[in-house]
C-alpha cells in the first residue's frame, strides 16, 4: 500500500477544516507556490540565532567563520523548494546540518531548517525520506560527538555524554511524531473534502434526474393533450368548425398550464435552493386532470377522496396518476378509465389507475420512461408500482405509497 494512504477515521468536528499550512488549498497550486515570506524569516533567524550561540559557546566552539556562515544560509535557502521537492530539501539541510556540526561551529537554530524540512516531507507523503534524513544527521552526530571528534575541529574537545544524546533523540522522535501527526490529519481532511464533493455531486446528480422526472411527466402528459386535440381539430376544421375551436382552446389551456410548469421546474434549476414560486401540484388538483383528459376525449372516473399528505408524497401521488392517465390517452383504445384512492391501515395509500384497453400498439404501458419515472417516483418514497394488463385486455397501475413521508429532494 502507497504511504501515502489514508487510514482510520476522520477527525473531529473542531479539526473539519484544514489550515492553510498543512493543505494551502489545491495540491497542484501549493506544490508551485515558492514559500518566500517564512524561508526569509527562518533564514534571518537562523542567522541572528547562530550569532547569539556562537558568543554563548565562544569557549567551547569554533567561532563562525564564512563557511559556517554559508552553510546556514544554503541550509535555510533550501527551504524554498519544500514544496516542489521535499525530498531533496530534507537530504540537503540534513547534511548542511551534519557538515556544520563536523566543523564544530556551535550548536544553535540551524535544526530548525531540519526540522521544517523533516515536517513538510512527512505531511506530503514522502516519510521514509524523512525518517532516513533524519537518522542519517542523528548517526553523523554521533560519529562525530563519540569518535571523529579526535580529529575534527575544536582542537581539545571532548566526547559528548550519552545524556545528551538521549535529548537529541527526543527532539527528533517528537519532531518526526508531530509531523506524522500533522501528516494523518491533513490525509483525513482530504479525504473528508473528496467525499463531501462526490455527495455534492450525487445531490447534484439526483437534482438533475428528479427535474428530468417533472419534465418528462409535464411535457408528455400536455403534449399527449395537444397531439389529440390537434388531430380533433384537424379532422374537423371543415366539417364542424365549432368543434375545432373547441379543440384549438384545450390546445391553448394544455400549452400554457405545460409552459407554467416546465418555468418552475426551469427556475428551481437556476436558483437552487429557493423556495418555489408556486406550490407543487398535488392530488387537489385531480379534477384538472380529469378536465385535462376529457378534451382528449378520455373519461375518467374517481373514486375516493384525496387524503391529506406530505408535499413530496403528494407531488409524487400526482404525477403516478398523471402518467397513467397520459399513457391511456396515447397507447389504449380505450375511452373510460378509473382512478381508485384508497387509504389502507392509515398507513399507505393505495392508487389504481384502470382502462379497459385494448392496446393500441405494442407498448400497452407506454415506451417505458414514464413507468421507470413512475416507480422511481415510488422507491424514493420506499413505495412500489406494479403496471401491466388485466387478464380482461385491459391495463392497471397499482401504485402503494408510504404515507408521511419525505420524499427525496423535497425541502418544503
């Protein structure tokens, strides 16, 4: 598995957002960015830093001369590429580090390079460089501290303690704790932000199939309307011209409730969010249906009363009708159809929609767009649809749906 790989759980709800030294926003953008302000800053001081120790330990190591001098500064100016390449950063203000300490130049903040370079190698993945840098400067000082200090400037000086070094080794294991740290925690809210955009994108995508629902149901029911009506209109214009205006006016009606209604499914498009202009349809507004099929030559019979329902269930109650209705007009021979509502237990309720054929084509039920939109309607309410012909040559919808319950999208 890559060690850059993310593990375990995510963080609190306090650590949800990264800050901007551990992310700085797009990994592209930050790996191009040169970190200029906090490399000048750690650079003056180093240097400053280094002066003040070398008066301090003037008795115990050599002074700073132009060589030590530069091997701070390449150690600090190094730092600018930590982003672009924190291995090679680790590497070298690790053996700026170790050949400063071989030449004996005091002890001072010259780590701090190390320690920075350690920490951005570690927070992008690159762990075992950092891990081997680090050992590497820690093996060097040894060396150096217990053996090669015989023959390395200062003259006269003596090994190091053992003590000392256990503090060398606790300074480096909470550096390289911190920066795992860090490390784990900056995995966990990219990952955290990849999952909040694939839900933004599957909300998105849901949004965009349930407006594909509404068209779908708005434009194939008036437009069943209007093709009818035209024919009527067409076959009459000469004969009975009465007739024909009649037809021509039911075409109006159907266009524009359809041009309504396709406007606000257009509008919860481009303002999403906002509350909708106009309320949803529902099951008060059958009798319009009923009207509507009527001048499509379709008599439609009701029996049952409307319950009272949730906007989502009612919403989606009314297009499961509307779209068998629609389906009758275009693929039945039939000229009377039933709508049945029934509350059964208080808990569901039950909508049968019968016709009493025949088929007119080969597709009794429809295509299958408004039986697939009719039953995704269902299961996002977890309702169920079952359509097909009656053993009589006719047709049935039988759509059960939970009562009190929230439809999918549904915010209102």
């Amino acid at each position: 598995m890559d060690e850059r790989q993310v593990g375990g759980s995510g963080p609190p709800r306090w650590w949800r957002h990264s800050p901007p030294w551990l992310t700085g926003g797009d990994e592209v953008d930050r790996s191009t960015r040169w970190p200029w302000l906090s490399t000048v800053l750690l650079t003056l001081f180093v240097m400053g830093g280094s002066n003040y120790a070398a008066e301090q330990q003037i008795d115990e190591r050599a002074a700073l001369d132009p060589f030590a001098r530069l091997l701070l500064l390449a150690g600090s100016l190094l730092l600018l590429w930590r982003h672009r390449n924190p291995v090679l950063v680790v590497f070298g203000t690790s053996a700026a580090a170790m050949l400063y300490l071989g030449a004996g130049y005091p002890y001072g903040p010259i780590f701090l390079a190390v320690a920075l370079a350690c920490f951005s190698a570690v927070v992008t993945g690159r762990r075992r460089a950092a891990w081997a840098a680090v050992g590497m400067l820690w093996a060097g000082h040894v060396l150096v501290a217990h053996w090669l200090y015989r023959w390395l400037p200062p003259s006269g000086d003596d090994a190091a303690s053992w003590g000392a070094e256990v503090v060398v080794v606790t300074w480096m294991v909470a550096i390289l704790a911190v920066s795992e740290l860090a490390r784990t925690r900056r995995e966990q809210w990219v990952r955290e932000r990849a999952e909040r955009a694939q839900a933004a994108r599957r909300r998105a995508d849901e949004e965009r199939l349930r407006m594909a629902r509404e068209l779908h149901d708005v434009l194939a029911h008036s437009i069943s309307v209007i093709n009818v009506q035209a024919g009527v209109g067409l076959a009459l214009l000469d004969t009975d011209p009465e007739q024909a205006r009649t037809a021509l006016t039911t075409i109006k009606a159907a266009s524009k409730e359809a041009l309504g209604e396709v406007r606000q499914v257009l509008d919860t498009l481009r303002t999403p969010g906002d509350a909708p202009r106009a309320p949803a349809p529902g099951l008060d507004r059958l009798p319009e249906l009923v009207q509507q099929a009527a001048g499509a030559g379709l008599t439609v019979d009701v029996e049952g009363d409307p319950p009272r329902l949730a906007p989502g269930t009612d919403l989606a109650a009314f297009r499961i009708v509307q779209e068998a209705l629609t389906n009758v007009v275009r693929h039945s021979g039939s000229r009377n159809a039933r709508v049945r509502l029934d509350r059964a237990d208080g808990t569901t309720l039950r909508l049968r929609i019968d016709d009493d054929g025949p088929a007119t084509g080969a597709d009794a039920g429809g295509s299958g767009n408004g039986l697939a939109g009719m039953r995704e309607r269902a299961a996002a309410l977890g309702g169920t649809i079952e359509a097909g012909p009656r053993a009589d040559g006719g047709f049935r919808v039988l759509a059960v749906l939970p009562l009190n319950v929230k439809a999918e999208g549904d915010d209102r």
